[in-house]
C-alpha cells in the first residue's frame, strides 16, 4: 500500500481512533472477536520466515486502486445493518443505496439507463418496479397457482366464473327438468325393462329387484330403450377393468382408454370408429381455446372429451355454419380449433380424473373451457345451458354452466349418473348418457341453429 513507514504513519494519523467513538452493542462485540482474532494472527506471522517483496516507490492513491471482487457473503449483510453508521464513515456512504433483502432483490425490475436528470433515484425506480412487479404478480394466476386461489381470481374476473350448487341457485326449467330426470336414473329405481330381469338373473347378475321397471304407467317407455342397451357380458368386462384401473393405481390414460372411451362408444357409436347419427364424441386433452375467448389474466384450461353434433351433409344447417366460419376466430364454429371442432358444435363437454384426485382441478377446468364457450355463442339466451360431465374414477356426475343476470359463467354442480364399478352403476350411466344424446338432439341443436346461425 505505502512505500515505508513513515507513510504508514501519516495515514494513521490522519483517521480517527475508532475507540473514542461509540459503537452499537453488536458491532462492538464483532469489533472485540476481530481484534481477538487480529491478535492471533499477527503471533503466527512473527514465526514465519518473511519473504523479501520489493519496494514501492509512491504511495498509491486509494481512488486508483481497484476494488477487489468476491461474493457478497453473510457478514457483508450485517455489516450493512449493524456497522458503521455514515456518521462514522468519510460520507461517501451517503451516496449508496441500501441493499435489500436477498429476496426483495428477487423482484427488482432492471432500472433502464436512458434516463434524463429530472429521472428519479435508482432507489424510487426500484420501488417502483417492485411494486408494479407485485401487482402484476398478483393480478394474474398460472396454472401453479392453488385450486383455492384460481377460483377467486376466477370469481373476480369479469372473463371467469363461479360455482354454485342446484339445491341452491335458480336455474332455468328446461335444466331443472333435465336434472330430475337425470338424478332419478342416478338412482337406478325402474331404468331396467322387467323382460330382462329373468335373463339377467340366469347370467348371474346382481342387480337388485329395483332396477326393474314394473310400473305399467311408464313401462312401455322403459321398453323402448332395451335395444339400446349393452350386453350384460359387456358390462361384466367393462366392470372387470374398472376394478383393475383402481387396485392397480393405473394412471388418467388407462382409465379413458379402458374404461371411459368404451362406454362412450357404447352409447354414442354404432361401432368403434364411428356414429350414424347426428351426436358423435371425440377425444380432445389437446383442444386449446381460442385466444379471442380465453379468460383474461387467468390460465387457460382443456378438457378430455366433447359430444358434438355433426349435421347433415348438404343441410342448410351444415352451409351455414361453413359461411360463418369465415368471419369467426380461427374460422371455428366453437371456441376452439382443434379437428373437426371447427365445423361440428361442440354440445357437451367431459373431465376425467383418476380416483383419488382432487375434484376442485376438473370444476376449474370446466367451469374455464365453459366460460369460454359461452364467449364464442352469440348470447341470445336461446341456449339457457350448457351440460358437462365431471368423471372421477369409478363416479360420473352432471353439471351444468348458465349465465346470471350480468352475463357471467356460473358452473352448478352435481348430479351423479352412475358408476363403472357395479352393474347397476353401469347400466344406469348409460341410460343417463342416452337421456342426454336425445336431450342434444331434440333441445341443444334447434337452440344452437336458432342462436349461432339463424336458418
């Protein structure tokens, strides 16, 4: 640093003795522990063997000397709390920012150098930038945000929604009927012709005597579905390998290939590959909404299956809906683009889970893709609701999306339909997915022709 002694000595002489300043009680304890350990040092220096360094010739100036870098460690923390005050110091601290905490550094928004000199401090740039940092952060939500947090910010989006119960919120008749209707063959009271009982009894099933409809007011109605319902070999499988997906924890793939693209087709298709009417499903875990109706400031959502309707080829309902894609987002009729959605409404829309998941994730994504769907309708209150099928596991429930009187999606939840683990709750599942494919056909497609492409 100096070139000899005498320099040494002009240097100390011109500071101020530390010990005739006071000293907060936690650095004069550093100050004590830095002397005790000054002092052991310099006992281990005086028996090592000095090596020769040549002489300085002037004293180095101290702003020319360049600062030594190294990481920023603990102490350098403390030292900016508890050392010296500017008080103590030769006032160039004066002209430093305070650090802040490792984590508020975090948020810091780097502080552009463009700035004039009516531009404000470093330290207000950064105050600002935090601050627009933390709204920013807490205006929006992401798919890792929690359950609880994406309702609410869905609640308080004007391009979300919210969820309430049909016990509670009042909802159009024509839903109200449909729910009734769907709750009772929930229920498996008299969803099964009474000419099947002795068939079914001879093959070893264990559906019980109430399944079977004896009433002679309703009876012929209970008849007319009997063509259109499984094997009982069928549902035996189908409950064999439900049963499997659950003890063997097998994943969401497993449970609808296995379990749920099979009852779909049961109901929906005349073989594997294809429907020869007008309802027809497709599996969709890829289908995105469109960005003109997804929800602002909030993550977007999919679902696994969609039920649309596919219109007769050559119908003004099909060259109508080819002559208003034109001048739609995406050129889709739906709020999304993917496959044959671009030509074909989509009527409803299916979530699956694996047992076990939580159940808030799949109203999140439904209530979201519903919200949406509603965006892409012309709102003209023909369509008073739009259905939705919740599957967990084994459990399939109905839900239902209307709009309140500001036009805001609300999910109503839930109807159980059936279950793919017993034999009633087979048969009873499609019964209720029969309701609903004549529900779309006789109800959603006049509404959607007379909202969407007014024929």
């Amino acid at each position: 640093m100096f070139a000899t002694e005498a320099g040494v000595a002009r240097w100390l002489s011109s500071t101020t003795d530390p010990k005739d300043q006071p000293l907060p009680p936690f650095a004069a304890d550093r100050a004590k522990t830095s002397e005790t350990r000054q002092r052991k040092r310099q006992k281990r220096v005086r028996h090592r063997h000095k090596i020769p360094s040549p002489p300085t010739s002037e004293p180095v100036p101290n702003a020319a000397m360049p600062s030594p870098s190294r990481k920023r460690t603990r102490t350098d923390d403390h030292d900016s709390y508890d050392g010296s005050s500017s008080a103590h110091s030769d006032g160039r601290n004066n002209e430093i920012t305070p650090r802040p905490g490792r984590f508020q550094q975090l948020e810091l928004v780097p502080f552009s150098a463009d700035r004039g000199t009516n531009s404000p401090s470093r330290s207000s740039a950064s105050t600002q930038s935090v601050s627009a940092s933390n709204q920013s952060r807490h205006g929006t939500v992401s798919n890792k945000s929690s359950p609880s947090k994406q309702f609410r910010n869905a609640e308080m989006k004007e391009t979300g929604f919210y969820v309430g119960s049909f016990s509670r919120q009042p909802h159009p008749e024509s839903l109200r009927a449909l729910r009734i209707e769907l709750r009772d063959i929930g229920l498996g009271n008299g969803i099964l012709p009474a000419s099947l009982e002795i068939e079914l009894r001879s093959l070893g099933s264990e559906i019980p005597r109430f399944a079977f409809d004896k009433d002679e007011a309703t009876r012929a109605n209970t008849e007319e579905i009997a063509t259109s319902l499984p094997p009982f070999s069928w549902v035996k499988r189908l409950v064999d390998r439900a049963v499997e997906c659950q003890n063997d924890r097998e994943g969401e793939a497993s449970w609808n290939a296995d379990v749920h693209a099979p009852v779909l087709e049961q109901v929906f298709r005349s073989d594997r590959f294809g429907s020869q009417g007008m309802v027809d499903f497709r599996y969709c875990p890829s289908a995105q909404i469109l960005p003109a109706y997804k929800p602002r400031d909030a993550p977007s959502k999919m679902v696994d299956f969609c039920l649309f309707i596919r219109p007769e080829c050559g119908s003004p309902e099909e060259q109508a809906i080819k002559a208003i894609r034109h001048s739609r987002s995406g050129q889709s009729i739906n709020h999304t683009d993917l496959g044959n959605f671009c030509e074909h409404p989509i009527a409803l829309s299916i979530e699956t889970k694996r047992p076990g998941e939580q159940g808030d994730n799949a109203m999140l994504q439904m209530g979201t893709w519903h919200s949406a769907q509603w965006r892409s309708l012309r709102r003209r209150r023909t369509i008073e609701f739009l259905p939705g099928l919740i599957v967990q596991g084994h459990a399939w429930q109905f839900v239902a999306s209307i709009l309140d009187k500001s036009g805001k999606s609300l999910l109503l939840e839930t109807v159980p339909l059936g279950r793919t683990d017993t034999e009633i709750g087979v048969y009873s599942l499609v019964v209720a997915l029969l309701r609903l494919s004549r529900w779309i056909v006789e109800e959603y497609w006049p509404a959607f022709v007379e909202d969407m492409l007014v024929v």
